[in-house]
C-alpha cells in the first residue's frame, strides 16, 4: 500500500496530492482545488509570483483601462524582447548574490495562476532560504515581490515540451511552463560576473574582518565587548574558509567524498563556464 501510495504521488491516480501542483508548482485551482497542494517548509526552488510583466498582459490591462477593445492591442515585439532580457539579467545578478542558480526560469504563461512566474533554483536550500528571506516583500517595477519555496526541483517535469517545439496549441493558456527562451552564451556571461562578483565579495568581507579585528585590538575594553557579541556569522564563515584551506593545504588526499555540496557545485559551474 505505502509503495503504490509513493509511485502514484502527484499523478492523475492520486487522488489526494495534486498533479499540478506538484510538478509546476501551480494549480488554477488555488486555493479552492480539491487535492492537497502540499507547500514544501524547505526547498532548492524559490518562485517569485507574477514578478515579470507579461506584455501581453500589461497591453491588455492598459486597453481596458483606456476603454479600447482587447483585440486592438498590438506588441512591440523586439522591445518586448530587450525588456525580458533586462528582467532576466536584473534577477539574475540580484539572485546569484544568495548562491550558485541551477536555473532561472520565466514562465510566458498567461493563465491567472501562472502569469510573470519566475522559478528560481539554487545548489542548496540554505542559499534559496535566504534569498527567500530577503526577496520576500521587496519591490520590483513597483510591484511587490511574493515569495514561496516551490516543490519543483525538475523542470523536466514542469515544462510544456510542445511549446518547446513551438507546437502548443493550447497557448499561453496552457498549463504547463511555457518557459522563456534565453541564450545560452547569455547565462553563460552572467554566471561568469557572478562568479567573479562572489569572489570580489569574499574578499571584501575578509578585508573588513582584518580591519575589525585590528581595530578592535586597538580599541577600548566597550568596543572589544561590542564587537565580540555581534561576530555569530562571521565566525561561521572563517571556519568555512578554513576547513577549505585545510583540505587544500593537506596535498596528497585526493578524495572529496567529504567536500560541501556548496564548493563543488561551485567548481562545476565554473567548470561548465570555460
Ligand atoms: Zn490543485
Ligand atoms: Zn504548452
């Protein structure tokens, strides 16, 4: 029974968890859909809800605010084009301060319950906690940024394969992620800036912190006791950065079995990069 109840979990057969909302993350039923949409606590996968202004959308919402027919509205498509972009990079610079994104995903979806999502999803849970913890709430484009930890970790599952091959037919409408098309040699880029954004900002905090500590060594008894309060997360981070240079200086051992999920997926998006 338990091993039926595991393979059947987020099908059509399952009549309790729902399939949508299990592999896209959305269902348009919401909140009144008569299966379980089981919100994850923890999760690689952060969606930013209705971030990215659809054009359609926005042309639409602008003819019925001027009175006109929704049939009237036309699209500048290549400056439609160059603001994706734009909203793409904007994210994926603000994104990969928190961590290494697996991937970035836009959804060119119109349905209510899809429209401007973006999936966001990092190498740990640890970096999308805190990118959740910080996007959660803050503006964008004069519009309010909602947070949530999605269940999908595999956009295999979530993507509509048809509009990957421009054969969907059910067209923005459908229900399954119409995912925007970036170019490659573009992510590529941006992951590289990120990288080196990373590293100049390790080396800005190890700055700071030698700077603190020598002034706290030259400083009164009261700042010495201040400062030593407030030190929690950069102590964590120097014994990050040790136990790294530890394993890098011990030479011979050439097993990583033990290494942090966080550096090696780190070297293989570099590795990826070049
Ligand atoms: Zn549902
Ligand atoms: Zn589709």
């Amino acid at each position: 029974m338990a091993r039926y109840l595991a393979r059947i979990h987020g099908t059509e057969e399952d009549k309790v968890n729902c399939p949508f909302y299990f592999k896209i993350g959305a269902c348009r039923h919401a909140d009144r859909c008569s299966r379980m949409h089981h919100r994850p606590a923890f999760s690689q996968t952060i969606l930013i809800k209705h971030a990215y202004r659809h054009p359609t959308r926005e042309a639409e919402l602008k003819a019925a605010l001027e009175g006109k027919s929704a049939d009237a509205i036309s699209i500048n498509e290549a400056e439609a084009a160059e603001n994706f972009l734009c909203f793409f990079e904007d994210f994926f610079g603000e994104l990969s301060k928190f961590g290494v994104l697996e991937a970035l995903h836009v959804c060119d979806n119109l349905g209510d319950h899809m429209v401007g999502h973006v999936y966001a999803k990092f190498s740990d849970e640890e970096e999308a906690a805190d990118a959740l913890n910080v996007m959660n709430g803050r503006y964008y484009d004069g519009r309010r940024l909602e947070v949530e930890f999605s269940p999908v970790t595999d956009f295999r599952e979530a993507r509509c394969r048809d509009f990957d091959e421009d054969t969907c037919r059910r067209g923005g409408f459908c229900n399954f992620m119409h995912i925007k098309p970036v170019p490659l040699c573009l992510i590529r880029d941006m992951e590289e800036d990120a990288e080196e954004e990373r590293r100049r900002e390790e080396m800005e905090r190890a700055e700071r912190r030698r700077r603190d500590e020598s002034r706290r060594d030259g400083g009164s008894r009261k700042d010495r006791h201040r400062s030593g309060g407030g030190s929690g997360s950069s102590s964590r981070r120097e014994r990050k950065g040790g136990s790294s240079s530890r394993r890098g200086g011990s030479g011979g051992g050439g097993g990583s079995g033990g290494s942090r999920s966080r550096s090696r997926s780190r070297s293989r998006s570099r590795s990826e990069g070049e």
